[in-house]
C-alpha cells in the first residue's frame, strides 16, 4: 500500500499574492483567503481492509473523526461482503481494450456497443429517450420504464435469421455472417423497443465504421468458444440437437445451487440439458437472493443474512489491485452496464414494498380503503394499489416529510439567509472519481464550521440531477442572528457580481469567465436553453448598479459597476451585466458553477 502522506494532504495549497493598478488607475489586490486553495480530494490510495478495493480517504464510514485506519462500507460493508475475484480477460479482448495504438484496437473501443450486440446472449428491451443527445455536453443514456433481456427464441423460426442466442447453437458454418448481420449500421430494427440505429446514435456518434473482416469476427468467435463457458455449453446442445431426433425441448441453464456466490462454480457438463417443455422451475443466472454474508467478527448480529443486489453491484463496481479491470476499461459499455444495474436495483426494492405492504405503516389508508371496497365499488376494475413509503427515495411521501422538515426548522431558527447552488464541473481533476458527494460533503464542512460566512445555525441541501445526468445542490444556509449581514456592504463582502481584474486575480479571472458568466443570449443568441418567448427566464443582462439595493420585493439587486471589464463568449464582449453572483473565496476553493444568493 503507499504511503497516505506522500498522496493525501489535509491543508490547503497557499495562493499567492499580488497586487497592481488598472486601466483606470483603482488598486485592486487579490481575494486573501488562507483557505481559498482548490480542495482536491487526492487519489483513491486508501485500501479497504477486507475487500482491497482502492478508496478514497472521504469514503471511509466515521467521516467526522480523523484516522490512520480508516473502515469502508461502499465497497464490502466493512468485511460483510465476500465475492469471487473477477479473473483476467482472455488475451485477445485485454489487447483490445487496453491497447492505445492498435488501429484495430480504437476501432473496437470507439464501437464497443455495436460489438456487443453482436455478440450478447440478449436483446435489451429498452425504451431510450434520446431528446438530450441533440446538442453540446456529453451523451446521456436515458431510460423510461421498466428494461427487460430477452433471451429470444432457441429454435430457428420460419423465415427468420437467427440472431443472439440462437446463433451459439444454429448453423456453425455461417456464424461470421450472421453476426455480421447484427450490426447495427446494416440491420437498425432488432429489439423489441429500441432499434440498434439508436444505440448507435448514442453510443458512437464519433465513429464512422465497424470493421467487418471474417478474420476479425473469427478471433472473437474463436475467443468465446475457448473461454465462454455458457458459449461452450450452448454448442454442446447444438451438437446433441445434430446428433439426435428430438423434438419438443428447450435448453436451461442451471447452476450449483449448493454454493453459497461467494466463489465461482463453473457449470459442468450436466448442468446444461435438454428438458421437456413446461418445466416451470425457472432461475436466473448471475444475481442471486441467496448468496450470505461472509462470517466476520466485526460483524454485529443482522435481521438480513443475504447479499442485496445493491450490495452484490456496489461490490462490483470498486477497483482492486489484485483483479483484473476488465469491466471498469469497457468505457461506454460500462457505463451502460451502471444504468442497467440501478434499474435492477430500483426494481428490488419496488418488488420489496409491493410485496411487504402489510408490514409497512399503512394505517392512515385504512378508511381508503374501506371506502375502495364499499359495495357501489365492488365489481369495478381497480388494480391493486401500492403505496410507496417515505423510506423510499424520491417517492411522493418522503419529499413531503423532508419538506416538512425544512418548514419546521424554518419556523424554529427563522428563514435562511443565503442560497447556494453547487455544480458539477466536467473539467475537476479528479471527475474521473466518484467525487460529487465528496466535494459537496466539504463544502458543508466548512459552511458548519464557519470557515466561508461564520457561525451558522442551520442547513438543508438537495441533490438534483442536470438532464444531461450531471450532480447540483441547492444549499440553504440559517447563519447565526449577529452574522446575517444586515447591511448591503456586508454582501458586498462575501458576495461579488463583477468580473475580477485579469492582472492581479488572473487565477479567479480564470474561473469567473468559464463557470460564472451567463449567456450570451439575447440579441445576439435567441438559440439559447433560456431564451422563452424572445426574453431570458433569468433576467440577464441586469443593470449596472453603484452599490447593493433591495428592491420592494425584498431581492437585492447587486453591484455591478461599469468599470470596462469584459469576457468574451462565443465572439460576443460580455460585461458585469451578464456575471452571476458568487462567492470568490468558494468559486478559487471549489473551481466550479457555484451560484450564491442572498435570500433574507
């Protein structure tokens, strides 16, 4: 393991300081903050004890209390979790993935999706929503409803190619044809709610081509024969089918199931047969609800004994110096892979409630459902109605109860007096992380400390999610009653509107004019997101003001000087009019959209 201090610092980098005069003869020095430094979180070097998975050092489980030992519960659940090892790819896919150079190579990186469907077991059945891959900003994949894997039919039908699994059992000699036929660039109408066009349009808008070479599709082919054990199994079953008059069968896999998950049991010969149709005992592969917990001191006594799926993918999910990175190199196969497992995820915990409504605290329904079942309604088609409890995240009834929670702490401390808006920035060194929470966890650490605006009394902040998927926060600060900065030269003083001088804070120039400046829109850019109606929903340009005001609906109506200042956008010369509020000692801290209004 190395070493924690030669990676992991917790103070800040100093900022240098400087000072000059202006085109217009003011003196302006630099923002002086010691705690202004950007706040980078460092590299994930932390090891979990029990698991290896590499952690950062945020992610430990007591994040109030300093140690040199930290424990981790993202990864295993501080030692309750225990799966097999992922082995290493076969030689040929790790060139593939891993390989820079490779023309061969890059090809396949920039259309691993397309490849995969030539290649899966499965059909996804997806609805994708696709409105928010029209512009700029990275490609969303977007999904509405419930998803399915079709597995599709295991015997040829009349007047149909076969396609997916059937292609491992049907017709040896024309397999690279027919997977050829599978791309989605020459056959786009292959699954049951989404079309492969679709999955190209997503996936690999910047590629141009998939190599169709048989000596190419032979290498893949060649590859899962020898190491694809459902692959092997599958051509076992179609040399049976040739060798033998059978009729009236179906293929299933069936897997140990005196193994407990925690250690790979390869099916053998006899876990792959022929059975006679209507055999209804039916299980899925992968997943399963009966892999235990691993037996650990640490462990405290649990009413669930079981690996949750939550748990099982969350497991997966981590990067291990001792196991091979095959599916966290599989880029947007990988981030495919992600959504597909919060589907299922979501899934489990919808079939939980649905099927453990008796248990839940369902008295206030009571009355409705005696009014449901009154004799006028009896015979009526009314389903079967599920109610979500707050427990569950996002559901009607827990955005009621952290509502109400903010109402009660509003009506116990007063109304807040600053609103702040954290952005997630695709340019943070470290984005290739898991580092929202992270980033958002320290900035409330040092709202509560009083680092950035001084004592407070109180908080509350909601995570939202960008159309595009990114992260934000909205924030609400309760500062304490003799730091609510009564006066408007009080938010003159942690509140700024006005571009900084590009000579003496070059560094907060920087950040200003790429995450703070709105627009262009207007006049010169009617195309833009806020443009309804021919107006900005956000006001902008404001007015130039000389000082800080309230208007008669109690908003303040900030300074914003015309001191000649200007950023150009898009080829347009943008003034202080177009600049949005913020925090200069947050924006050099965090380097990100960091939106901060006075709202009391």
């Amino acid at each position: 393991m190395l070493s924690t201090n030669q990676y992991y610092s917790f103070d800040d980098p100093p900022i240098e300081d400087d000072a000059e005069i202006d085109q217009n003869g003011n003196v302006d020095t630099p923002y002086e903050n010691q705690n202004t430094g950007y706040k980078d979180v460092g590299d994930p070097v932390w090891q979990c004890r029990h698991c290896k998975a590499m952690m950062w050092y945020d992610e430990r489980i007591n994040k109030d209390k300093q140690t040199k030992n930290p424990k981790f519960a993202l990864c295993c659940g501080d030692g309750k979790i225990q799966l097999p090892v992922l082995q290493d790819a076969p030689q040929p896919l790790r060139q593939l993935l891993f390989d820079t150079n490779d023309s061969q190579a890059k090809n396949f990186q920039q259309n691993i999706r397309s490849y995969d469907v030539m290649f899966a077991f499965t059909s996804p059945s997806l609805q994708l929503d696709t409105r928010y891959n029209t512009g700029r900003g990275p490609l969303t994949f977007r999904l509405h409803g419930q998803g399915h894997h079709l597995i599709g039919s295991l015997l040829l039908l009349a007047n149909k190619s076969p396609k997916f699994a059937l292609l491992y059992i049907y017709d040896i000699d024309n397999e690279v044809n027919d997977k050829l036929s599978q791309n989605p660039k020459s056959k786009p109408r292959r699954f049951r709610n989404v079309s492969m066009g679709d999955f190209a349009k997503i996936f690999n808008r910047s590629s141009s081509f998939i190599v169709r070479s048989s000596s190419f599709f032979d290498l893949h082919s060649n590859m899962l024969k020898n190491n694809n054990h459902y692959a092997q199994k599958f051509r076992m079953a179609s040399d049976k089918l040739q060798s033998s008059i059978v009729s009236n069968l179906k293929l299933k896999l069936i897997y140990d199931r005196q193994s407990d998950g925690r250690l790979y049991n390869l099916p053998n010969t006899a876990e792959v047969a022929a059975l006679i149709v209507g055999d209804e005992h039916t299980r899925e592969d992968g997943y399963r609800p009966d892999i235990p917990h691993k037996d650990h001191p640490n462990i405290h006594a649990a009413k669930r004994k079981k690996v949750i799926m939550r748990e099982y993918f969350c497991y997966g999910l981590q990067s291990r110096n001792n196991e091979a990175q095959t599916i966290l190199h599989a880029m947007i196969l990988f981030q495919q892979w992600i959504v597909d497992d919060y589907c299922m995820i979501e899934s489990q915990k919808l079939n939980y409630v649905r099927q453990h409504q008796q248990q839940l605290r369902v008295d206030k329904y009571i009355n409705l459902n005696a009014c449901n079942n009154a004799p006028e309604t009896l015979g009526n088609e009314k389903g079967k109605r599920v109610i979500l409890p707050s427990s569950f995240v996002g559901s009607q009834r827990y955005m009621e109860q952290l509502y109400f929670d903010g109402m009660t702490i509003c009506g116990h401390i007063g109304f807040p007096c600053l609103f702040l808006t954290l952005t997630c920035n695709l340019a943070w060194p470290e984005i290739q992380r898991k580092i929202f929470k992270m980033k958002l966890n320290q900035l409330m650490n040092d709202l509560k400390h009083g680092h950035l605006f001084g004592p407070i009394l109180g908080f509350i902040y909601t995570i939202e999610w960008q159309k595009r998927g990114l992260p934000h926060a909205h924030i609400l600060i309760f500062l304490q009653p003799a730091n609510k900065y009564p006066n408007p030269e009080d938010i003159d003083k942690i509140i700024s509107t006005e571009i900084p001088n590009k000579y003496t804070d070059p560094k907060l120039y920087e950040i200003v004019s790429k995450h703070m400046i709105h627009g262009p829109c207007g006049l010169p850019n009617r195309s833009t997101p806020c443009m309804v109606d021919g107006k900005c929903i956000r006001f902008f340009h404001k007015k130039f003001n000389k000082a800080i005001i309230v208007d008669q609906d109690g908003f303040p109506v900030y300074r914003r000087t015309n001191n000649g200042r200007t950023d150009q956008k898009h080829g347009i010369e943008l003034d202080n009019r177009f600049v949005i509020p913020y925090s200069p000692q947050l924006l050099l801290k965090y380097r990100t959209h960091l939106n901060v209004e006075w709202c009391n």
